[in-house]
C-alpha cells in the first residue's frame, strides 16, 4: 500500500488511506463523467476531496457524455445524446439529456448484452437501470447519480461535490480534467486482470467502465480497486 505525491500535479497510488496519506492531504478536480472509468474512481479514492467540474465549456467526445464497455464485439462506446442551448458556448451544468431519442434503452440492451452472464451482474442492474430511466434531465445529475451508486459499491468516501466557478488553473488542486480522456492513454500503471465475460473471445481490456468490474468482481470490488495504480496531472 503506498501514496507518494511527486509534485503539485502528479502523484502515484495503490489505494488504502493509510498514515501516509493523511500527511499529504490531496483536493483533486475532475470533470463529470458517464458510467467512468475505473481510473476515475482511482483518482476519487486516492485524494481527500474531490471537485466536478461543472462551469467547464461543454466539449465533445470525451467521458462526460460517454463509457466503454466491454460487449462481445470489443470495446464499445455508449454515447448520450446531449442538447446545448448555448450551442459551443454551453456550461456542462447547462447540458441536457435528448429525451426523443431511444438511447437509455439502446444503452441498457448493450450492457445487458456485455454483462447478463457476468457473476454480478443480477446483484447491481436493477439499481443502475432505476437510475438510468430515471427523471434526469441534465446530464450531470444522472453522471452523479450513477457515480455515487459506484462509489458506494466500491466503498469509496471521499467528499464529492460540484465546482462553484472555473479556475482555469485551479490553486492548491490536483487538476485531472485533461486527464482522463478516451482519445488518450489510461493513467493506470497497474490494474491486475481479472476475467472478463469474453475472455475467450478477446484479451483482457484495461480501464473500462467500473460497471466491468462491479458486475464481474462484485463485493471484491473495493478489494480490486486496492491492486490499482496510476499516475496522472
């Protein structure tokens, strides 16, 4: 178990909040997020309080509006379908769900897809579905919605909570808003592998969404979560 801060904006993890850590109190800020990654709740675990950037200029193809999972095809992006009032000016905390279009369904037909033959799967898919078809019309409420929901399961307790203005360099924070990215390279530097639902048809897949790992670890979870590294800032 070890926590080392390297410098104002990078630092290396392996879960625990152990003495060392209370000696480096650490604030992170991240952006909103669909379903995250598991490094997302990598980085939630590792500081003492973390914010969600919610003041940000809504950009497209990233987490915010999307997850990976893994489906019998391979790694598979489900994208919700978003509306911008203020078109490219538009705050993430303005963004609203496209309500006509089918996609909670389609989206939960995939995950059942990848995930009914997981050995968890029965255990956690009625409350992520509730929440799924729930009444959210904004996107960041249904993004913190499911995230408690995972952070619960992987007994995760750090203080979350919404930012109140945009810092662009933020003072005194951790900042992993450019960070965790699908365009770009996980930031975890040790995840160990565990089996998958379609071991047999592709190789193991690293940093999907923490729905993989809650449906197919179950209450290890948190126990998993603890094997993980990364480094990020």
């Amino acid at each position: 178990m070890c926590f080392r801060l390297f410098s104002d904006s990078l630092f290396y993890f392996c879960y625990q909040k152990i003495q060392v850590n209370s000696l480096v109190p650490v604030r992170a800020v991240l952006t909103s997020a669909y379903l995250p990654p598991l490094s997302y709740l990598s980085v939630i675990a590792a500081a003492h309080e973390v914010f969600i950037e919610v003041h940000e200029t809504y950009p497209r193809q990233s987490y915010r509006n999307r997850c990976q999972i893994l489906g019998p095809n391979g790694r598979q992006n489900l994208i919700i379908p978003v509306k911008r009032p203020e078109g490219n000016h538009t705050k993430i905390k303005d963004i609203w769900l496209v309500e006509q279009d089918r996609w909670r369904l389609n989206h939960w037909r995939s995950i059942e897809a990848a995930y009914r033959s997981a050995p968890f799967f029965t255990y956690y898919a009625d409350e992520l579905k509730h929440v799924l078809f729930g009444q959210n019309q904004l996107l960041i409420h249904l993004n913190h919605s499911l995230l408690r929901i995972l952070l619960g399961h992987f007994s995760i307790y750090t203080p979350v909570s919404f930012t109140s203005h945009f810092e662009k360099i933020p003072d005194g924070i951790v900042d992993i808003r450019h960070t965790i990215h699908p365009k770009q390279p996980t930031i975890l530097i040790s995840q160990p592998e565990y089996t998958q639902v379609f071991a047999d048809k592709e190789n193991f897949e690293t940093d999907l969404s923490a729905i993989d790992v809650l449906f197919n670890q179950g209450p290890a979870s948190p126990d998993f979560l603890g094997q993980v590294a990364f480094a990020a800032g």
